[in-house]
C-alpha cells in the first residue's frame, strides 16, 4: 500500500482490552496506509527495509530497528522490495503497568510514572517521534517471551507481560537518557568511541548511531571524522582488529571464534584486514607473538 492522505483510527482489539498488551506478528509485508490508533504500539522490524512515515516525516527502518508510536499519531508503511518485510507489533495500554493509569492517552504521562520515573521535561528529544536500535537482540528476546505469555495463558502470565514490557521500556529509555546526554554535554563522538568499545562485537553502523542521536548521517559522519580523523568504518575497524590481535595473542581460540568475536562474519576479510595492519597472516602473527615478538 501506498502512504494515503486518508487516516483510520485503529480501536483496541478485543485481546488488548482483556489483557492491556497484545501482540501481532506479520510477514511479507508489503505497507500500512495511513492511520493512528487508540493504543501505545511498539513496532520491532524483524527483516527487511521499510520507509516509515510519521506526520509527513520519512525515516527508513531496517532490522532490529523498532519505535513506539504514541496515541493519536498518523503514520505509515511502505516496503519497496517484492520481498516485503516481517515485523511484529506490540500494543499496549498505560493500564498495563499500573492499573490507576487507565483513561491516560499520553506515552509521556506513562513514562513518568514512579516505576519509570523518567523526567520527561528535561529530555529534548520525544521518545514517540523517535527510531531505536536492538544492538544486542535483548529487546527482541524480550518480546519473543511476551508472545509465549500470551499464548501460553500460563498461570501469573498477565503478570509476566507486565514485567517484560516494563524491561522493554526501561532498556529503552536508557538509550533515550545516554543520548540525551551525549547530545547535552557535546561529547558526540567520546559517545560513539566509548559504543564501539562496548559493542564491536554485534553489527554496528554509523547509521543506527546517527538515529539514536538524532542527528542527520552526513552531519554525524563529518563531525566524527572531523575530530577523529578517520571515517567511522576505518575506526571500527581498527578497533576490531586491535581486538583480534589481543585474543590472538592471549588465547588458543580459533581464528574463525576470533573472527566471530569481533564482529565479522567472513573469515578471509578478517585475515586480509589483519595481515594489512600487521605485515603477517593471523597464524603467523600468533606464532610470532608466543615466540616473544
């Protein structure tokens, strides 16, 4: 579908109103035409490239990209690969996380509830209007686990649910909190440096960092190299092979667990990368390492 001036008002379905949350998985997606809801929902890209538009904005989400679109927000779907794409929508209500909540229609009002206790006031940046990233695949678990409650209907589910989309919530906002500070103390980049140090591991892009900062992908990619003095892919890389060259010297892990380790998939660019910053091939640059240098 395509993104249509026409807006629907999606209701509750029967499931939310029983249980306060509800998820729905979809594949092959082609798009959603234009609409907002009378619900909290939480859209986690499962596969593939989908352009999303949220009042008049246009944003390209990707796997492991997911937002929380606020009530009575227009938005839309559009997916430009035959393929489509999988995605799996949690919707909720504030009465979820505590039933005194229930008749507030406000995604700020729910955050700044005293389980979350988030100051909503000293945040710039709106949580509704924003993209996220699962770097580590922690916040799918997460909701793979709030799908098993719900089908399962095991005994204390409901209380289950309420605890995983709590986590879901307060993983979130901490990313919302060390970008907000990032941005406020202008230490873009020491954020950026200070990720890949805590995350080299897991794919990475300076394009998902850029989302998170709510800055534009040229601006963040000059600024970086600006103060840097190389790209943020030769850095990444950098750093990586600095790594590989640790557990190279310091452990009896294969070269394919190394490779692994760091973040790469292709074992021969790994090797080729490692061989142009050392002069040696991984295995002779183990060899040389255990013989003292």
């Amino acid at each position: 579908m395509g993104n249509e001036s026409h807006v629907v008002c999606l209701m509750p379905p029967a499931e939310l109103e029983r249980d306060k949350i509800h998820l729905i998985e979809h594949y092959n997606m082609k798009g959603v035409s234009t609409h907002d809801h009378a619900f909290l929902e939480l859209t986690y890209i499962v596969r593939g490239t989908v352009e999303h538009t949220l009042d008049g904005q246009q944003t390209e989400l990707t796997e492991g990209d997911y937002l929380i679109v606020d009530y009575g927000i227009r938005h839309s779907y559009r997916c430009r690969d035959p393929r489509g794409y999988d995605n799996i929508d949690c919707l909720f209500l504030p009465e979820a996380i505590d039933p005194v909540l229930k008749g507030t229609k406000s995604l700020r009002t729910l955050l700044e509830h005293y389980l979350l206790h988030f100051n909503m006031r000293a945040f710039v940046q709106n949580p509704a209007r924003m993209v996220f990233h699962d770097y580590n695949g922690r916040i799918l678990e997460l909701i793979r686990r709030l799908r098993r409650e719900e089908l399962e209907r095991g005994a204390g589910y409901i209380e289950f649910m309420r605890c995983y989309l709590l986590e879901i919530l307060l993983l979130t906002m901490r990313q919302l909190d060390n970008a907000q500070a990032a941005s406020a103390g202008n230490d873009v980049c020491g954020f950026i440096t200070e990720y890949v140090r805590e995350h080299y591991m897991e794919p990475l892009t300076l394009q998902t960092l850029a989302k998170q900062l709510n800055y534009s992908l040229p601006y963040l990619s000059k600024k970086f190299k600006d103060e840097t003095g190389v790209s943020f892919v030769v850095y990444l890389q950098n750093f990586r092979v600095m790594e590989g060259c640790r557990l190279l010297s310091g452990s009896d892990r294969t070269f394919a667990e190394i490779t692994e380790m760091v973040g790469y998939r292709d074992v021969k660019f790994f090797s080729d990368l490692i061989k142009r910053f050392t002069g040696l091939s991984p295995r002779n640059f183990r060899r040389k390492q255990k013989m003292g240098g």
